[in-house]
C-alpha cells in the first residue's frame, strides 16, 4: 500500500505573490539590514540579461519570479520560472544568487541547455496527445479504471529530458473500481508522438477538539452569528469542511465541480468526540494538522504559509467511500482525506500526514521537484522528512514524535506497524535503502527511502538505539558508523537546500550537492554538520 502525492509534476509557471525572508543566519552573517524583495528581483533580473549566454538565456524567452530567500547577511536567492515563446519551459527553472551588495554569485539550474526550440506547431495532434494519455491511464490500471474523457493537452518545452524539445503535456483522469480518482500525467514528443515520461498526478501519502489521534487539541475558530467555524483566521483563514462523501467531477484535467466542502460550525466551540461516530473528530484532526504545521513553517524556517505569502488553505475530510488515501491538489490549494476502509486503514487525518500533504505544496511553490525518477523520490522524502518533524515539533503526548511514516492511522489488518520506516526503509519490502543506478525507475514512493535512510542518519545516527521510547536499528550502505546531529539541524539544512539551491531536476547526487551547500551557508564548511552531510549521503551511497 502506498499513500501517493500532490499536482508536483512539472506545470505552468507559477507567480508567487509573497517573498520569503529567510530565518536562517548562515556562518559569517554580518547583521546586515536585507534589501527590500522588490531589489533582489531587479538585481536578478539584471543578472539574468548580463549572463545571458552562460545561462542559457535566449531572444524569445521570458521569466516570472517564483520565490524570493533573503538570509540575514543581505545575500539573495531569486527563483525564476521561464517559458519560451510562451510556452512554459519544464526544467526552465533556475534560482540566481546574489551577494550582500547584489552582485552575482552564480545560478543553480534546472536544465543547463540553452533554451531554444525548432520552432512551435507540432506535428501531433492534440487529439493524439489526449488519446496517448487516456490510453496510459487505463493500461496503469488494467479493468479497473474508469477513464473520463475530454483531457485538454499543453504544448509546453520540455528541458528536463535531454536537448529543449516541443512537448504534449496531458493530464487525464477517472476513476478506479471503488469509485476513488486517479490521474495521468503524460508528456510526449509534440514532433514524434513518442512519450517521453509520465507520473501520478496526485500527490499523496495518506478548537478545543477531541481528535481521532492527537487527544484533546487546541483550535482557533471564527465566532459568526452566534455558532463557531472552523476556520483560523490568524493562519491565514485555513479551514475545514466536509465532503459529505462526494468525490470531484472532472474531464480529463478540467474540473467542473469538487466534492463540496461545508464548512464545520459549532454550537459551543467544542468540537468532535474523539470518535469516529462524530463527523467532526477527523476535522479535528486534519485542523490541528493544519495548524502544527503552519507552525513549524512559520516558526522554525520564517515561511508565513504554504506559499510563503500568508494566504491559508483548506481541507477536505470525509472524501469519498472507504478511500484509503489522502492528497493534496496543488490546482484547489487544498488537502483532502479518505476515511480509510477501516480494515486497512482509519481515516488518514494523522498529524504526520497532514505535514506531509502541506509539504507537497511548499515543495510545488519552491523546488517544485519533478514527480517521476530521483526528483520524484526526493519529492516524496522531502513530505516525509518535513511531516515527520512536523510530529517532533508538535511535542504531543498523544502523538510522540517517532521515525515513523503513518503509524497512526494503520489497522492490524495492514501487516505493519507503518507506512514507512525511516531508519531502514527496507523494512517496509519494498523501499530502497542505499542508491543504486536504478533507484530511479522504482515507484517514488520507495525510491524516496534513500532520502528518508539519509535524514534519520544525519539527524540520529547509525546503529540500534531506542528514542523516544521507539527502538530503531540503521545500518550504513558502507559500513560506516554516522554521528547525527540532531533534528534540528536536519530541518534547517533540508529546507534551505530545498527553497534555495534545489529545482526541478534535482536527483539524488544533485540533493547531495545542494544539502552540502545548506550546510556550508548554515554552519561554514569547516563544521561538524558539514562533515556530517557528507558522511551521512556516502552512508546510503550517495556520492
């Protein structure tokens, strides 16, 4: 069983409306006063016209601002997204970098082609395009798939597969035997017909209110005419609703309706039973999820929301019939929750889930790792890794923190004590401990244990030990011993490399390099959580 992901593959180019400051302080900040965002970007956008050859810049390209880093020191980071005739460009993502008094440093690229096309009218139809994309959903899935026509294919350039190329991007959905949905995303060559890749394009896992998991939890609501709703204004008015056990009405990749979600409101502020007889215990939970992680973001890394703009999502519980997953949807900005089957699974409201599903949403807006191969298994990691801090950092007794991926919401039925295994992924059978040239072609899902192995090394060690009153045993790929250096450092420097250094094609080498240059900016080169970044990717082979 696997819990899938978010809308993470490769899309439009998307405008951030806010900018994030950064809280990190990297080594050798000098307490500068950080230039106002709107001068970053000037400053990038001059070095993106002064390198233009360097960096693959061409005539017919244009660029958007995707996210904005701004460290204490006055150095900036100006990640851009870009199109080509206007077209969106996958892979045409790159993050400049500035120093203090804003000159360049040097770019990290998506794609180091330059960007330029033989021309933009296909050869394909989009017809054929639309047909392809139908045709690899219903075979992902052989009799069991319902396939809902009316798919809308993109002609977008595609740099993240070898020389710039026109491509068909074509997400198509339905659904599968149980009613539950299911989506394709296709990219084929807009020349040949020849696909090139294809992925999931749902990114999953899976008050005072008694919840199903945490305990009794705190909440902020909204008081209006005279009942509460669950909605936080001081969180950007994320709220939650139910969906009545409705599931989204789409074609192809167009929704015309979803679920509906009714906002919960309550007579007296106390919300739900702890029980699932009570439709508002599993809101309970998926609120306070909301709300932890905000948290985390917001207090530990300097992010105001998903987005880093201050604007709050939703979600939606109660989805669907015996659905045994949970996502989020990039395209609603939203969560949604199954109620899980009950023999597999309870319903996925858990606290580690809900950090894993927002993460998917951080990630789209920052790195927006592309959703198949290592940049998919580094996609799902990097949920995994921020969920399971989210759980750390919300230090609840009913919910202890733990090295492990949806312990809470597992039935006996499931033959696991999780989802996932941290501290030796291949505990689940399926995972990957170590890299190996094929990792890339398993499921993201278990390519993403090189990743998960990695964190638990870098931030607790090799060998057996019990924390938290949970026992692990992580054995090294090369027999090695690894010191960790705590969960702390571990966030600070995952994030940074993901929100400043990471893009779209990012593999695991690649992740190597960009948690190395974290480090560097975080704790100096010289320092033991820059020898323990080295020493904990060569543990699971990572060179």
């Amino acid at each position: 069983m696997r819990i899938p992901p978010t809308l993470a593959a490769a899309t439009a180019a998307t405008v951030v409306a806010g900018a994030l400051v950064s809280a990190a302080t990297p080594a050798g900040a000098a307490g500068r006063t950080a230039p106002p965002v709107a001068v970053a970007i000037a400053q990038a956008e001059a070095a993106l016209g002064a390198h233009a050859d360097r960096l693959g810049v061409t005539d017919r390209q244009t660029h958007a601002v995707r996210d904005v880093v701004v460290d204490a020191d006055g150095v900036r980071h100006v990640r851009f997204d870009r199109s080509y005739a206007g077209l969106p460009v996958l892979g045409g993502d790159l993050v400049v970098h500035l120093s203090a008094d804003g000159s360049y440093r040097g770019a990290d690229r998506a794609s180091t082609a330059r960007l330029a096309v033989d021309g933009t009218t296909p050869s394909v139809p989009a017809s054929a395009a639309a047909a392809q994309a139908e045709a690899a959903l219903a075979g992902a899935l052989p009799g069991r798939t319902s396939v809902r026509p009316g798919a809308q294919p993109q002609l977008v350039v595609d740099a993240l597969h070898g020389a710039p190329r026109l491509a068909w991007q074509t997400t198509v959905a339905g659904t599968d035997y149980l009613g539950n949905p299911v989506a394709r995303t296709v990219l084929a060559d807009a020349r040949t017909g020849a696909r090139i890749d294809t992925w999931d394009a749902l990114e999953t896992a899976a008050g005072d209110g008694a919840s199903l998991y945490g305990g009794t939890v705190p909440l902020e609501t909204t008081a209006s005419g005279g009942t509460y709703q669950l909605k936080d204004p001081g969180r950007g008015n994320t709220y939650t609703g139910d969906a009545a056990n409705k599931t989204d009405l789409c074609l192809g990749s167009i929704c015309f309706s979803r679920a509906p979600a009714t906002l919960f409101t309550d007579a007296d502020n106390h919300w739900g039973t702890g029980t699932t007889a009570d439709r508002a215990s599993a809101a309970v939970d998926a609120q306070y999820g909301t709300d932890v992680t905000w948290d985390y973001y917001k207090n530990v890394h300097g992010r105001s929301g998903i987005a880093g703009d201050g604007k709050g999502s939703y979600n939606r519980v109660h989805y669907g019939s015996a659905y045994n997953n949970a996502f989020w949807q990039d395209s609603c900005f939203c969560m949604t929750y199954g109620d899980g089957d009950g023999s597999t699974f309870g319903p996925l409201v858990s606290l580690d889930v809900a950090g894993h599903e927002m993460s998917h949403g951080v990630t789209s807006r920052t790195a927006k790792l592309t959703y198949s191969g290592e940049s998919g298994g580094l996609n799902e990691a990097t949920s995994d890794i921020m969920g399971t801090l989210v759980e750390w950092y919300a230090a609840n007794p009913a919910d202890p923190g733990d090295y492990l991926i949806g312990e809470q919401i597992v039935k006996p039925g499931f033959g696991k004590a999780a989802l996932r295994f941290m501290d030796q992924p291949s505990k689940d059978t399926k995972s990957a401990d170590c890299w190996s040239s094929g990792v890339g072609s398993l499921d993201v899902h278990y390519s993403s244990g090189v990743a998960n192995h990695f964190a638990y090394l870098l931030a607790e060690g090799s060998g057996a030990k019990v924390v938290n009153g949970v026992s692990y045993n992580s054995p090294t790929c090369n027999g090695s011993t690894v010191t960790g250096i705590g969960r702390d450092a571990l966030g600070r420097i995952w994030y940074r490399a993901l929100t400043v250094y990471m893009t779209s094609s990012t593999n695991y080498a690649g992740a190597r390099t960009a948690t190395l240059k974290a480090a560097a900016d975080l704790y100096g080169t010289g320092s033991a959580e820059y020898a323990a970044v080295a020493a904990a990717w060569s543990a699971v082979a990572v060179s």
